[in-house]
C-alpha cells in the first residue's frame, strides 16, 4: 500500500512508491518546472535532530521512486520526510515536508 493523505506518506515495508510532484509558485500558482543544473531531493529522517538522512533519493523529471527493496529495510514506524530544490543559484527551498509512516508488511499479507 502506498497512499498520501494531506502531506502524509504511508507506504507498507517492502512495497514500491510512486508519485510525481508538482511544484507551484507561490504567487502565480503556475507550475514550476526544475531548470537544467536543478535537481530535487526526497529525504526520511527518524527524528528531527539527526543531521544524517535514513534515506535520500534524487528525484528526475520530479518523479519519486521508491523501490520494494529499498522499503523492506525501512523500520516500521514514523519518519519525517522532506522534498528539497537545489537550485542553480545555489538557494535551496524545501517545498514539502510531513510525516512518512512505515506500516509492517506482515499485517497486510
């Protein structure tokens, strides 16, 4: 099971995700598309105050890729996620963040 419910991720260990995300200016809510140079980032970190991320994954054309593999190592639990944009002036925005819930494969199989 992979669902997001108002910037909440659930996905079941060892299950694939999948998304695409679109980013909006602010003030004239058009579609911001990541220049050439620009890359996004998706990071999981357990708690806050960790400086290391569990997990980082790139994020081409804006699209989130989460492998069955890579989430069968997941520990069952929360996490805090957050979606950064490196841009080519060298300012970064995080343009979403919340809470990613890890739910035990074993209660669904």
């Amino acid at each position: 099971m992979f669902n997001i419910k108002y910037n909440h991720i659930y996905l079941t260990q060892g299950d694939t995700a999948r998304a695409i995300l679109i980013i909006r200016d602010k003030t004239t809510h058009e579609v911001y598309e990541p220049k050439d140079g620009e890359t996004i980032k998706f990071c999981l970190k357990r708690n806050k105050r960790q400086e290391e991320a569990n997990y980082e994954a790139l994020m081409p054309e804006n699209k989130l890729h989460i492998t069955s593999f890579e989430s069968e190592k997941f520990y069952v639990g929360d996490y805090m996620y957050y979606i950064k944009l490196f841009l080519n002036n060298g300012d970064v925005n995080t343009v979403a963040s919340g809470i990613f819930t890890v739910i035990d494969g074993c209660a669904y199989n």
